[in-house]
C-alpha cells in the first residue's frame, strides 16, 4: 500500500496561491489523446511520447496555472497508469506548490469507494479528486474520513448537453436536483471545508445560482476552452472575491493542442498565458 505525502490540505494550497495572486484562477487539464500528439513525438514509442508532451506541456504552462487536472480514463484506457505517476511526479518537481486534481468522477458504494479514494490519494497522491454524488452519503463520506485533508469536487452542473435529463429535473421541493446538491454539498458533505462543486462553463446562469448558495465553495468550472464556455459571463457569475475567488477554470484540448508541428510547447504555453489573460481581464477591478 502506498504511503500519502505530506501535502498541505487542499484549501491552503489554493489560498497559499490566490494571496500571492488573486488571478490565478487557469486550471490545465492534462487529457492525452494519442491521435493528437505533435508530429515531432510521434516517432517515440507511444507511452514515451505522451510522457513527454505532458511533461512539455506542464512546464510551458507552470508561470499560468492554479491546477492541474489529469483526466484518468485518457490514461488508464490505455494502460498508461505509470505515465501519470511519472507526470504527477513531475509536476511536483516542477511547482510543488500547484494542486494536482484527479478527474475520475468517482461514485460507487462506500466500501468500494475506499479503495478508490486510496487509488487517488495514496497511489496517485492526488490532491482532490472529482466525485458522482449519485450514491449518497455513504458513497463519499469514505474520503472525507480516510483523508481529510484532501479536496473534493462534486459533480454538480456539467457542461454537456445531456446533463439537463437529470440536473435539471425540478423535485417537490422546488428545487433542479442541481441545486440540491450544491444544499447538499455545502450543508452535509463538506465536514472538513474541502468540498468543491463541477459547474460547466456552458451555463453561466446556473454557475450564478450555484455560488449564491454555496458563496465561497471552490467551484471547478470545464468547459472554457474547446467547448466554448464564455469566460466573461463565467467569471462574472462565479467569482467570489479577490481574497479568496474560489474559481478554476478549466480549459484542456485550446491548451494542449494549441499546435501539431515543432512550437507545440510554446504554442502550449502561449495558449495558458492568453486564456490567463482573459481570466484576468473578465475579473471585476475592485
């Protein structure tokens, strides 16, 4: 069984960033596609060249970031499970400051989501981890209690369009389920304040209503990049204050696919220093 590294919790490692810089709020995510690798890597042995795209593409992106966020199934379909120790390993190198977020959905029965919160925190030494609330309670109480001092982000409003068949389903209460969890979240799953929420991009209203109910839960917000979420409209529903503005915004394929040919890496980075800059140019000037 693998030891947990001392980290400190999950919420001081963003406010240790957000005090040094308020418009940090860029989270990267490291999802591989061996289909789009830069032709320059493509003659490597394919876990090799993954390793090192990741590995270039977090270096070039280190000056931008709060976060990174490595999507398990783009490595484990591919039995790449080694690549992300090694890449996590990396960043560590590289900026031990930065939070990792494991992207893995998690949701399972609490016996067995024990194992998967050793999976993220011990095997992986993740930092936070995202999580399905569907099973209740019990399905995620297994992390808070293991490892309390490592974050959690609930699935709460996704960006995809599916997500309305059952987020958006009005209950007797009056309540979207969506907005049942955020209560939830907030009131019943946060017993050592590291719990966060997954509002997409695409719905900038619901973000609005998500961060009056839950005023300073960090909230991961997909769906910037690739997907065409409006950074303007996010950050003006999500922003909580510049003290501590509990917002990352994720952005993965504009970022790692900025280029295919030689300048991938500083194409990479030129990509996080603009889409940093718009963040940042969004926030309000108080």
């Amino acid at each position: 069984m693998n030891a947990v590294t001392h980290r400190p919790p999950f919420r001081e490692q963003l406010a240790a960033l957000w005090a040094k810089d308020p418009q940090r709020l860029l989270c990267v995510g490291l999802d591989p596609d061996p289909e789009r690798l830069p032709q320059p890597l493509r003659s490597l042995p394919i876990a090799e060249a993954v390793e090192r795209f990741l590995v270039g593409v977090v270096e070039a992106t280190l000056p931008y970031v709060c976060a990174f966020k490595p999507q398990f199934a783009h490595f484990a379909a591919h039995g790449w499970e080694a690549v992300l120790t090694r890449v996590i390993a990396a960043i560590r190198h590289h900026a031990p400051e930065i939070p990792v977020i494991l992207d893995a959905k998690r949701g399972d029965i609490g016996s067995t989501a024990a194992f998967y919160a050793q999976e993220a925190f011990a095997r992986y030494q993740a930092d936070a981890l995202t999580v399905n609330p569907y099973l209740g309670t019990d399905s995620l109480s297994p992390y808070w209690t293991r490892y309390p001092d490592r974050g959690l982000f609930v699935l709460c409003r996704t960006s995809n369009p599916g997500g309305d068949d059952l987020q958006f389903v009005c209950l007797a209460s009056g309540e979207r389920l969506y907005e049942h969890v955020v209560r939830w979240t907030v009131e019943r799953w946060n017993p050592h304040g590291q719990t966060g929420l997954v509002v997409g991009a695409t719905y900038p209203e619901e973000i609005a209503r998500v961060r009056a109910i839950a005023s300073s839960a960090p909230l991961l917000v997909p769906g910037i990049g690739a997907q065409g979420g409006d950074i303007a409209a996010t950050v003006a529903a999500g922003f909580a204050s510049r003290t501590f503005p509990a917002l990352l915004l994720n952005s993965s394929r504009a970022i790692l696919y900025a280029d295919s040919g030689d300048d991938w890496q500083r194409a990479a980075g030129a990509a996080a220093q603009t889409t940093a800059q718009a963040i940042a140019a969004a926030l309000p000037s108080v």
